[in-house]
C-alpha cells in the first residue's frame, strides 16, 4: 500500500465512522454532534495559525480577524453563563482544569472532592490533573441512595481539613450538586470553590440544573462539546477578581496554541445557545427521565429511583442481572446502542472495577439534538433491553435501530442548514 492509499484508506474510516452514526444511536454521555454552522469552523484557515497571548497581545502576527472572534467568543460566554470573565482558550475540559488548579492551589496543598469511584471526573483524581499538581486530595462520603454528595458528612470533612480547593463537579451527574449549602461551609474555612460542570455546561447555560456561580462557586470551568454541543475543548468562568492568575495559568501554563479553529466553533456553539439552548436544554431533561422510566418499566434497575431518575442528561443503570457493563456494552454497540460501561459507586465494595463494572451510563444530548422526544425514549428503551433482558440477537436488533434512524437525519436546535447530521463533506 502507498502513501497515498494509505491518506484515502484514513478518509475511508472518517466516511464510515459517519455512516455508522448516522444510523446509530449515540448515547454517549460526553459526546454531541456539531451543528453545520458550527462545523464550518473547524475546516477555516483558523486551524493551522497561532494566536499565543491574548487579543491585540499576541507573540504572533496577523491574528487582526482571529482576535475578533475570540473577543466575539468572551463577549458571548460572559452572556450565556451571567459572568464578568471568560476564558475560552483550554483546549479541554481536563486543560481548563489544571489551569484552575495551577492558579489556585499550590503542590501539596489540600482539596476536597468527590472519589472517582463515586462520579467525580478522572482529572480531579490522584492520577488526574490534581494528582500531577501533587494536590492532596481528601474525599466527600457519598450517599449512594440518592446519588449525590452526603452534605452533612461533606461539610464536617470540610470543616476538619480546612482545604485550599473544594473541588465539585462528576462525570456521572444526575442531580445537582448541594453547592450552596457547601460553598458556605467553604468560604468558612478560607477555601475557593471550583465547579466542573463539564457534563451540564449547557443545562446551566440554559438555566437548568443549578446556578453554580450563583450558589458560591468562584470559579466554573466546564467541556465545550458535551450538553454545550460545541466543539470539544474548554472553558473556564468565573469574576474578575480571578482573571489574572487565571490567564497566567491557562498561557503559557497550560497552553500554546488554542486551536483557534475551535474557538470559531465554540462561538458559533455559545450564539446558537443563547437562542435555542433553553429548549434544548428543557427536552434533553424530559427524554432522560423518559428513557429511565422506560428502561425500569422493562426490568433495568436505574439509579435514582426515588428522586425522579435523573435531573440531567444522564442515566444510569445497574445491569448485573444480566452481565457487567463491559459485555453488554460490546453487545449493544453490535445493535448499534453506542452507549459505554460505568461503575457504580458500590462496585468497588463487590470486587468491581472500571474494566468490568457492574453499570451502563446512557446520555440523551446527542438523540435530542436529532430531534427525538419522549416517545423516542420509549422505543430506544424497548431496543435496549431487547439486547440486555432478552438476549436478543444484537445483528436482529441492529436492523431495527437503522430503520428508526432514517426518520432523524438532521441536527436541531441550531440554525438551519440543508445538510444532514452526520453527511460527510470532502472538499478534495
């Protein structure tokens, strides 16, 4: 095989990938799929410049339009998120993360968080960005009954190691976190509080969820790309009062070039937001719950049963009556069901681990941004658990899955465009 067989044998996977999750359904809890508009962006003579610094403080030339639109991208987060500095350059949610650490917290130092083991995201683990700034890190007790923080346990651990940082914020999200109440018991103790609202960035700018910097967080970083359906990458909001050692941290602490193709993006994601994101936001949380009702009416334990499910994007479900997450994960995918294995915060007690856990964790972002409603959730759910209760045949299941998909071709909530969701567009 040739080079050159070789570059059209990579864009013969890029074609597949897209045909595939066009007739797919993609439950993965951290992805989305860009809008047209959005998506234009990112093939702009934007993706191979640099931008060092910050507008008309570049180490570079020729940034006049790019400075432009990342002024455009401030102005318009500071909008969606009701804050006074933005910072839109962290080329991830785990970027934005270590800036926020690097211009808060110093190595050795003390921070409170949720276990990995519990929800919390991998880069606020000890082997995450808090363990590379060498953060000593002390864990909140988990009330696994109802998925969320233990607040009195939380505030007393607060109270006796007097951190730094408390940390807030899980990958595995279904309620909001009890921030006011611990923000309070934070401040007490001289701590900042830092939100990762990775997961529910754009529930909260659509004012779902919880208001995190209005229930004392001083500073919200978050992904771009997950209920925010922007590009992936980064971001960190907060005050004024934090902005410069947040600069300082985010350039030249965690970045060089910020991929400035993406902050096109993320501008583009952060107007279409302002518009339509409150009815986003208000359907991904209708079908969640939907789907979850479903999946427990079909004899799927799903967490958070007494409290509705689920107040997010996210489900969560306990399938060791039938298997472990890593195999019914592989069998679904077979069915076209992209969704990924989880565990549960009571695994680790039952000899459980990432590899092989005992949950499945299913998003309703990306179907939503298709189109799909409630009675969509319903039939997703019956394919489901076609899979994983009845043992049915994945390839018999996947013929049904790409004949529901023909009728959600496009991408809503965004402006119009005439191309499909997941058309592939070459310009050879």
């Amino acid at each position: 095989m040739g080079w050159y067989e070789d570059a059209l044998y990579v864009r013969e996977q890029s074609v597949k990938n897209n045909e595939f999750f066009g007739s797919a359904l993609p439950l993965i809890a951290s992805e989305n799929i860009l809008s047209p508009l959005c998506k234009e962006m990112l093939i702009t003579d934007f993706h191979g410049r640099y931008a060092e610094g910050t507008p008309g403080n570049r180490y570079y030339e020729g940034c006049e339009f790019f400075d432009k639109v990342e002024l455009k991208a401030i102005e318009l987060a500071k909008k969606l998120f009701k804050c006074n500095y933005a910072d839109v350059r962290p080329t991830a949610g785990t970027t934005a993360n270590m800036a926020v650490l690097k211009a808060l917290i110093k190595p050795g130092e003390t921070a409170t968080v949720l276990d990995t083991a519990d929800g919390a995201h991998i880069s606020f683990g000890k082997w995450g960005a808090a363990g590379l700034r060498g953060v000593n890190l002390v864990f909140y007790p988990f009330d696994n009954e109802n998925m969320n923080i233990d607040v009195d346990g939380a505030a007393k651990v607060i109270r006796e190691v007097r951190p730094k940082l408390a940390l807030f914020g899980q990958s595995v999200f279904l309620f909001p976190t009890p921030l006011k109440e611990l923000a309070e018991v934070a401040h007490e103790v001289g701590a900042y509080v830092v939100y990762d609202a990775a997961h529910v960035l754009g529930l909260i700018a659509a004012g779902y969820f919880q208001d995190p910097l209005r229930e004392g967080a001083d500073v919200m970083s978050g992904s771009t790309h997950k209920t925010l359906p922007g590009p992936q990458g980064g971001i960190v909001v907060s005050w004024e009062k934090y902005a410069e050692v947040i600069k300082r941290a985010t350039f030249p602490g965690n970045v060089s070039n910020h991929h400035l193709h993406h902050v096109a993006g993320k501008a583009i994601a952060f107007a279409e937001m302002l518009v339509f994101g409150r009815d986003y936001a208000r359907q991904i949380v209708r079908n969640s719950k939907a789907l979850a009702q479903a999946l427990y009416e079909r004899g799927i334990k799903v967490l958070g049963e007494k409290k509705g499910f689920t107040e997010s994007h996210v489900v969560i479900a306990d399938v060791t009556k039938y298997g472990n997450g890593a195999v019914l994960e592989k069998r679904l995918e077979e069915a076209n069901i992209v969704l990924n294995r989880n565990l549960l915060p009571y695994d680790i007690r039952f000899g459980r681990h990432f590899q092989n856990p005992g949950g499945i964790r299913m998003g309703t972002q990306e179907c939503t941004r298709l189109g799909m409603k409630e009675s969509e959730m319903v039939e997703i759910a019956e394919l489901i658990k076609r899979v994983v209760v009845d043992g049915e045949d994945p390839g018999r299941v996947r013929r049904d899955v790409i004949e529901f998909r023909k009728n959600f071709q496009k991408v809503h909530y965004c402006f119009p465009s005439a191309r499909k969701a997941y058309e592939y567009i070459g310009i050879r």
